[in-house]
C-alpha cells in the first residue's frame, strides 16, 4: 500500500517554523520509511532531523523531547478536516 506522506507540507512546516531540530515520530507500519523522510526532510530545509524510535500508539501519544523545535507526527488514517 502506498501513502502520501505530504513531505512537501512537512518541509513547508518547517521552513515556517524556521525549526532547526525537529523529530518526526512514526507508527510501526511507516518506520521502515524513517530514514528516507529524515534524508529528504534534511536536505530541503537543513534541520537536524531525529527520528523517534519509541512506540507511537496515535496522535495522543506525544513524546517528552527537551530541545525540539518541531514534532512531527505520521500515521496511517487521514484526519478529516470539518
């Protein structure tokens, strides 16, 4: 199954937030993809991107980070905007 991981919103985001450290979280079906969305994110805004390798049970599993910019989330479902 393929996903569209939005990596242009993301390095939108960042450019934005002029993050210079951002950690992407990722839940266990999408982290074989962590180091290709940290190369990609690296190389289009020059962030320091971490990769959380904790478990990630959903958007309301947020992890504790100090010295973070930006914390980006994936998942599998879409979010529906109303």
């Amino acid at each position: 199954m393929e996903y569209n991981l939005e990596l242009e919103r993301a390095v939108s985001e960042i450019k934005k937030q002029k993050a210079k450290v951002v950690c992407i979280q990722l839940p266990e079906g999408l982290k074989q993809k962590a180091t290709e969305i940290a190369d990609r994110l690296k190389k289009e805004t020059d962030a320091k991107i971490l990769i959380w390798a904790g478990t990630c049970y959903g958007a309301c599993d947020v992890p504790d980070l100090k010295g973070i910019d930006l914390l980006i989330q994936w998942g599998h479902a879409e979010w529906k905007r109303t």
